[in-house]
C-alpha cells in the first residue's frame, strides 16, 4: 500500500498533465461523482489495461480533476489499476 500511495504521489509531483503521452486515451466526461471521487468517460480502447472502447467510471487520483472538468467535455487520459480500481493518473482537458 506505501508502495502504491508513493508512486501515485510521485506521478503527481511529476506532473500528470500528458497530453502527448503514448499512453493517453482519448475521452469524454458523461458524470462527474464528487462525492464517490469518480469520473464516468465514454473512451477508446485502453491497450495497457486490456479494456476494450466502452463508457465507465474510474476513480482519480488527484481529486481536483473532479472540478477541473465538466460533463461533455473531451478529454485524453491515462488510467491504470491503482489498490485494485480503475483510476484515472493523468488528465488533460482538450
């Protein structure tokens, strides 16, 4: 658990904001779930997480992505499998 709370803090530091990233997907946002700290997109297929192009919920890992978006908006994101959820470790608004 320290090792994944380190690397989720260690991303953050290094700036999650990858627009350009090989791993991005792109997205968009169809609900935003302060409360449950989770973003619904509609994406394309996520190749490292053996996800095939679909609508779901992930959780973030930075909470201020949770305002930083609106629903409808175009997104490209990377997400990966953080304590067992789907989570969203960077985002960049279109």
């Amino acid at each position: 658990m320290k090792t994944s709370l380190f690397a989720s803090t260690t991303a953050l530091i290094l700036g999650l904001s990858l627009s350009a990233s090989a791993l991005a997907v792109d997205g968009e946002v169809r609900k935003i779930d302060a409360e449950a700290g989770k973003i619904t997109l509609k994406h394309g297929e996520i190749k490292s997480l053996d996800l095939p192009a679909m609508q779901m919920a992930f959780r973030v890992a930075n909470p201020a992505w949770l305002t930083a978006v609106q629903v409808g908006d175009k997104v490209d994101f990377s997400a990966d499998k953080v304590n067992g959820q789907f989570t969203i470790t960077s985002l960049t608004k279109k």
